[in-house]
C-alpha cells in the first residue's frame, strides 16, 4: 500500500466521488421519481455534486491532514443521515423531509410502531461510503500525508463548483421553467437541484415564512380577500339551516381511502356498515371526495376542516403556526351556542394539540386521560377503535347540548396491524405486507362505525344529530404502486391513477331526513366546513375560507391538491401532464393551464394567511381589515 502513489487531495476526491455516486444511486433505488428524457436523467446525475464539491471544498482551507480528514469524515456522516433520513421519511410519507418536520420531536417518542416498520438492517448500506472513508484514513497512510493548497488552486476549485452549480440550475430551469417558485412541489425540487441544495432552499424558505409574519400589516389580505369574494359560491336556501340546533358528530376515519368503498377483497366485503350507509335514506355519499393534506397528515386535516384552508407544503401547521389567529368552524359554533369538543384518546401534546386547539377555539379535548383502557384494548398510539367509540358516545350523554363534537379514530394507521381477536377477515396476498393487513384494519374500523350509531342510538344522541364522517388521508402510499395494480386489475399505477387514488369517503348522515343520496361532485376537504355550518344555518359570507358549499347549485367541480395536483370533471392534472379524465390519457397541457394557475393562486393566498398570521387584521363581522391594521 505504502508504494502506492496517491493523487494530490485523494482523500477528499474520494468522499466526493463516494458521496456523489452513493447519492445517484440512493435516488435510483430508493425514491420514485418520474424521468422522461434524457436531458433529466442527466441533471438528476450531476445535481448532487455542486454541494458535494462545496462542502468538502471547505477542507481546502484546512492546514492539518489529521483535521481536514477528520472534517470530510464528520460531512459524509452528516450528508449520509440527511439522505438516510429522507430515505425513510420517504418510505412513510413518499415525498421528502422539510425543516419544520425536524422540530417535530415531541411526536417521534410516539412513533414506536411505525419506525420499526420503516427501517431496516439493509439500510446500514446507505452508510457505506462512510465505512469505507474511516477505513482508507486508517490504513492508507499516504492518503494522511498534507498537501499544501496555494491560492490559486482554491480559486480554481471553487470556480469550477461555481460553474457546476450554474450548469445544473440552467439546466433545470430550461427543463422546468420557474422551478425555485414551486416550493409545494418538492419531488420537483429534488429531481432538479438535488437532496442537499433542497435542504439549504427549504431553509431560505423557512427564513422567509418566519419573517413574513414579523413584516405583515394586514394590506396582503386585500387581494386574498378579493380573491375569495370573487370565487365564493351562493348558499342553497332550500339546504341552509335546515337542521338548525342539531348536534353536530365528525369522526375523522384514520387512513381510509375510497377505494374499499363497496369493494371486496379475495370475496370479503371490506366495509359492510360503510356501504349500507351509501344506499342509506339518510346519507349523503360523496363518491368523488378527495383528501387535500399534505404532510400534516391528520393534523392537516382537521386543520382544513376547521378554517377550509390548505396546510402548508412544508410541516404541519398545528407544530408551526399553533399560536396564530384562526376562525375555525369550533369557534363559530361556539358563538352560536355550541359546546366544542376533540375526542381522540391519545397524549394531548401529540401533534401539539393541546396548544392549537386552544387557537381553534375548542372549549375541551377529551385525550387519553378521559378514557378507561382495558387490557387489550390498546392499539399503535391510543385506543382501539370499537372501546374508544363506545366510551365517545358516554360522555356525550352528559354534554350540554347542542355540542359539536369531532372524533379521530386510531386503528387504521400504518402499520396495519391488529390482534388475532379483532381480525375479521384474511389479509391480502401481494408483495405489499401494508396493503395485505390494510384490508383487516379497514374492516375492524367498519365493525367500530357500526357500534358507533348503535351507541348513540343507546345514549339517546342520535335523532338529534348530523353524523359526518370522512377519510383524512391515503393510507396506502405509491411505494405499494405494484401492489395495488394488482388488487385493481392494473397492469401498473401511472400518475393519473395515483391522483384519483387519493379519493377519500364522506358521508352526511343525518337521521330522518329521508333525503339522502349519492353525490358525485368533484369535492374535497375544503368544503366541508362551508357546508356543515350552512345546513346548521350559519352563514359565512364573511370567512376567509377557500371551500364551497357542497350543496351549492354554483359549486365547481375542481379540487386543488396541497402539491399542486388537481382534479376536475375533465381533467386531471399529475405528474407535471395533463390526462383526460375520461380516459385517462395524456394530452396537450393547454386545457390544464388556467386550472393550474388557480391552483398556484390558491395555494399561494392559503400560505399567505398562514405564514403572516392575517386573520389578526381581520374583523369578522364586518369583512373588513381592523382599524389601523395596514399603514
């Protein structure tokens, strides 16, 4: 080894050149992303290494070899955790890691179930370049040896860093016009400027989202205002407080897609109670529903629910924005006499409920400590679902009525599992160990809704109630594409089939009407809270909210993702290409235009809400900005 005569720098040409393939590989063999030319193959191969080179570039500076080895060393380790780590957040949420996510800390003690599905002892691979850089410190002692670094060599180097970053922007930027203004579309980021310059423009942005609120005086919310007005749908005066005074029952049915809806699987009925209930006299079921979260997830959901605005592209809005100035819908029941409550029998700071629920006005959360759990009647974070209903419809015996109370159910999340006791049907046979439990899960959550409105009925809550119930979120990611197409019949799940994938059920249910019936409007979770307080006779004219209301004669048929994927009755947009709905084919991008232009708009003016916390400047009750707020 010692006769060998090693390039000047070959330490650090070789933890260049091993992070750099390392990574090309890891986005070959770990993450999904779409490549439909030549030219994107090309910049996905060199997006890696202007970071790389600027980063061990900086050893450059460094006299001792003992220290500058050591610094590379100490940059592979960090550079291999953060890939490593979008790996595995990859693998749950199938999009990639942002700050915010990072300060989420006090939900990862929770997560014990979940990570133990994630990882792997393979994924010690992914360190491997580390290994091998330890190893050639230690035994290759030529490699050790200093090497004096003079000016202009330094230059050198970084001019040529320089020019690779600029060829990799300018290349991507050709590919994909405005790439650095699509911040909600990470994949895209990633695709083209790589994991660690993302990294470094999700911190740019992170910066710019926290001084927005700081430098915001209310004079933003003018055009957002406007904006709303303009698209805001009239209410249907035969539905609008027709069942005023009722109580008001959500249930957010944890990972509940739509596709199990009057569906079987190998012949077994997966939700026998939830596809009575779509042929029910009492129920309105929308068939063409989607969920709108991003990767908030749950708490993304019911922070829709509640203010009928996006999440944020980048975290969960009850971690980032918990503290801001929000109309929810628990706080205008509230003004109309309603008693609000969040019934979800987990820690109250999971997810940092107990903190947003206060900013949503809710008057109490009934968390674990509020329940009795019996041997065996624990599952994942909390509680069975069937204990935790029927204990649900006890306490709401003794609430002062009318009361809104939203309930989130717990044993349909990944992993997917159950115990033997509480299996009703066989698993799936795929290659996906998710999908195949999903089917159990859903069944058991299906057996738990059933219990649910026989509890209420024994409670004697029922009559008098409008009982909705919708899925918050996929719960089969496109990492289980092969298994899917295979459960539908497909020969594989292109982009246009993953968008329609992500349709969510709701049901209205409300007893004795005698009304009910499918609906097949293009909806999402935006219009939820629209819709409830028009049937409960609360009129919203006057909120900042981006949804309609569903039974609205001038409700659009066009659902906005938090992405910036969308659906309409004609088109879909995904995958950066335009399909015909109808068919499914790709067509000219034209016809999607002006909806992607709406959606961008309307992501932008949820952010804008968020991000500046303006509903502070906001006078609800006359629509107007406060006195004094914009100067």
């Amino acid at each position: 080894m010692k006769s060998i005569k090693w390039p000047k720098h070959s330490f650090m040409i070789l933890a260049i050149v091993a992070t750099w393939i390392k990574t090309v590989i890891v986005y070959h063999t770990s993450f999904e992303m779409k490549i439909e030319n030549a030219m994107q193959q090309f910049i996905l191969f060199i997006n890696p290494l202007s970071f790389v080179l600027f980063a061990y570039g900086i050893s450059l500076f460094f006299k001792s070899p003992k220290v500058k080895n050591r610094y590379i060393i100490t940059i592979s380790v960090i550079l291999s955790i953060v890939l490593y780590g979008n790996v595995a957040f990859y693998r749950f949420y199938n999009d990639f890691i942002t700050l915010p996510v990072l300060f989420q800390t006090s939900n990862f003690g929770d997560l014990g179930t979940s990570v133990a599905a994630i990882v792997s002892p393979w994924d010690l691979l992914y360190f491997v370049d580390v290994l091998i850089l330890i190893l050639a410190n230690k035994y290759v002692p030529k490699m050790k040896d200093a090497v004096k670094v003079n000016v202009e060599f330094r230059r050198a180097y970084f001019v040529l860093a320089i020019a690779v970053s600029f060829l990799n922007l300018g290349l991507a930027e050709t590919e994909r016009p405005q790439l650095l203004t699509r911040s909600f579309d990470r994949e895209l980021l990633v695709k083209n400027i790589g994991t660690y310059n993302y990294h470094l423009y999700d911190i740019y942005i992170q910066s710019k989202s926290s001084a927005q609120r700081a430098l915001a005086d209310g004079s933003e919310l003018v055009e957002v205002n406007n904006y709303i007005r303009s698209n805001q749908a009239a209410i249907n005066p035969e539905m609008f407080g027709k069942y005023k005074g009722r109580n008001l029952i959500v249930v957010s049915m944890e990972s509940l897609q739509n596709f199990v809806i009057n569906n079987q699987m190998d012949g077994h009925e997966i939700t026998p109670f939830l596809n009575s209930l779509t042929k029910d006299k009492d129920t309105y079921y929308f068939s063409n529903f989607y969920h709108q979260t991003g990767l908030g997830k749950t708490s993304d959901s019911e922070f829709i629910l509640e203010n009928s605005l996006f999440g944020l592209g980048r975290g969960a809005v009850f971690f980032t924005h918990g503290g801001n100035t929000y109309n929810s819908m628990a706080e205008r029941l509230g003004d109309n006499g309603y008693f609000t409550n969040v019934m979800h029998p987990n820690n109250k700071s999971f997810w940092n409920r107990d903190m947003m629920y206060q900013s949503l006005h809710i008057n109490k959360f009934y968390d674990i400590d509020s329940y009795k759990i019996g041997e065996g009647q624990a599952v994942n974070w909390g509680m069975k679902d069937v204990p935790f209903v029927e204990q649900s419809a006890a306490l709401m015996k003794d609430m002062p009525q009318p009361f809104y109370s939203r309930l989130i159910t717990l044993t349909n999340h990944y992993p997917f599992t159950l115990d033997p006791d509480d299996i009703m049907i066989p698993e799936y046979t795929s290659n996906s160990g998710t999908l195949n439990r999903y089917f159990q899960t859903v069944r058991y959550m299906d057996e738990a809704l059933k219990d649910f409105f026989q509890s209420l009925k024994d409670q004697g809550v029922y009559d008098n109630s409008i009982i909705v119930m919708y899925g918050d979120h996929y719960g089969i990611s496109e990492n289980h594409n092969k298994a899917m197409a295979q459960y539908l019949g497909k020969d594989g799940i292109t982009p246009f089939d993953n968008a329609l994938l992500q349709e969510v059920p709701l049901f209205i249910h409300i007893p004795d009407s005698g009304d009910g019936k499918e609906m097949t409007e293009i909806s999402g979770q935006m219009d939820i809270r629209p819709t409830i307080l028009h049937l409960l006779g609360v009129e919203t004219s006057k909120d900042m909210q981006l949804g309609a209301d569903l039974f609205s004669p001038e409700h659009e048929d066009f659902v906005i993702f938090r992405d910036g994927r969308f659906v309409t009755d004609k088109y879909v947009y995904a995958g950066e290409a335009c399909y015909d709905k109808a068919t499914g084919e790709e067509i000219d991008g034209e016809p999607c235009q002006s909806y992607a232009d709406r959606a961008t708009k309307e992501l932008e003016n949820s952010d804008a809400i968020i991000n500046g916390d303006l509903l502070r400047f906001y006078d609800q009750k006359t629509g107007n900005l406060k006195q004094g707020a914009a100067k």
